[in-house]
C-alpha cells in the first residue's frame, strides 16, 4: 500500500458559525425542548467541553482544536505549526477520540 501525498488528505474546513449554529437546524441529531433530556444542562457541558480542551489534551492537540474552531484549515494549520497536513489531522482526530471518551458524548 502506497502513502498518500499530502495534497490527497480530504480537507473539510470547520466554520465556528456552523458547528454553533448546528443545534438550530431540524436533522436527526436536532435537540428539540420536546425531545430533549431535561436533566443536561447544555452550558454546563459546553464549560466543561472547554475545560477539557484546555486541560485534558496535549499542547500540539489544543493547538489544532483551537485554530479549527477559530475557523482555520488543516492545511493553514499545518502551514503556521510547521508540520505536515497528516499529521494535523492525527492531531484531530485523536484530541476528538480523547474528549468523546473523557466526556462519554
């Protein structure tokens, strides 16, 4: 098996708009007061999801979630930390696999 290029790595770009905005919209993960489990309480969650990103993950892990939910691209990530696109995304998706075992989402 062949390594793939760096230029061949899918590159979704995360808008902070959008993932804020998310709740807002009717799809099959939409929270309505209807549905929704009266015992959470979504601030206190988000407080602790931001905790978690500041104290639970590696520094090179808080500075990729950080510049993607300032709105910026694994490539321009990669550009400003001085490491591959690859490598940025593992980065990713590792702190994401961190924090949805830490906070059992």
């Amino acid at each position: 098996m062949r390594a793939k290029k760096e230029f061949e790595y899918a590159e979704v770009p995360v808008d902070k708009l959008i993932l804020e905005s998310f709740a807002n919209e009717r799809s099959a993960y939409h929270i309505t007061a209807r549905n929704a489990d009266p015992g959470v309480d979504w601030r206190r969650f988000r407080r602790r999801l931001r905790w978690h990103i500041n104290n639970s993950l590696s520094k090179r892990q808080k500075q990729v979630i950080n510049a993607f939910l300032a709105g910026k691209r694994e490539r321009e990530i990669a550009r400003i930390l001085g490491i591959t696109q690859q490598v940025v995304n593992i980065y990713k998706h590792r702190a994401i696999k961190k924090l949805h075992k830490i906070l059992a989402i």
